[in-house]
C-alpha cells in the first residue's frame, strides 16, 4: 500500500485518476461505514449510504481544495445522511429522534457495551454526532471544526457537553 497522504491521493483524483481512489477507499470505508451505521444504526442503509459517500466523491471530486480529506469526506457523509433522512421523512422518523437498539448479548463485557449503545442513542443527534467522531475516530477538534462549520474551541464544549449528558444518561440506564 502506498505511503502517500490521504490529501495527495486526493489531489489525484481530482485530477482525473480514478484508479488511486481505491486506495482511500480501503483506507476510510470502515470509518465511514461505522460512523453511519453509530448514526442511524441500520446496517443495510449505511452500507447504502457508504457507497454514496464514495460515489459523491468522484462525482464532486472537482470540489476538492486541497483541504484536509478526513474533514472533506465526513462532511460528504453527514450531508448523506441528514439528506436521506429528509428525502425519507414518511419512511423514518425524523433524525432528531432516531434511536437503535443493538441486540441483547448474554456476556457481561457485550451488555456494557450494549448499555453504551442505547445511551449513546438516547442522546440528541448532534450531541451522538460529535461524540462518534471525536471519540470513536478520533477526528481531531480542529477537522471536526471544518467539518461542523464552526470553531474548534466551540466544537471542544460541544463534546465536553455531550459527554456530560452521555455519562448522566449511561449511569442512569444500570
């Protein structure tokens, strides 16, 4: 595998290169597929919504300004999901309201991990949003920042806030 930086690969692509696209394909489809399906929490739909993402990055891949890529893609993501959200407004709820339920595990360690999800899902979309980036793909404040529209001081009280809210939800769930 290459040892070429996300935003050079990129800058390839923009060019025309299609073939190094499966490159950041094999580097980010999980991230991206697990911040998705830790949003919406359907499989099939963020499976859906994953290939979209990498679609609409060699559609608009003459958008691309040379930024930062992780930024850039989950900006695409997200904008995929709240869009697919308000296409299907009949067939779900609305996504402020959307919740999960991961199925029972009988080992201890996995019912943790369950109470943290159906925590996790209790929280409102945007406060669910930051924490999944921040914490579980470690997209740095500053990204998180490019990606949100917003300043990363103000993006490091929203995730100091939503951890808050997640802690007092968790520990009132066991």
């Amino acid at each position: 595998m290459t040892t070429e930086t996300d935003e050079l690969l990129m800058a390839q692509v923009a060019q025309g290169n299609l073939d190094v696209l499966k490159i950041l394909f094999d580097r980010h489809h999980v991230h991206i597929f697990n911040f998705l399906y830790k949003m919406c929490g359907d499989k099939m739909l963020s499976e859906d919504l994953t290939q979209d993402v990498f679609y609409k990055v060699i559609k608009y891949r003459s958008s691309y300004k040379n930024g930062k890529f992780v930024s850039w893609i989950f900006t695409i993501a997200r904008n995929s999901l709240k869009t697919h959200f308000t296409r299907n407004k009949e067939m779900h709820s609305d996504l402020e309201n959307v919740q999960y339920y991961l199925t029972e595990n009988r080992n201890e360690s996995q019912e943790d991990y369950s109470q943290l999800q159906r925590a996790l899902g209790m929280l409102e979309t945007s406060d669910r949003e930051v924490l999944i980036m921040h914490r579980f793909h470690e997209i740095k404040y500053n990204e998180m920042a490019e990606i949100l529209n917003s300043t990363p001081g103000a993006v490091k009280t929203k995730v100091s806030r939503a951890l808050k809210k997640l802690k007092t939800i968790y520990l009132e769930s066991i």
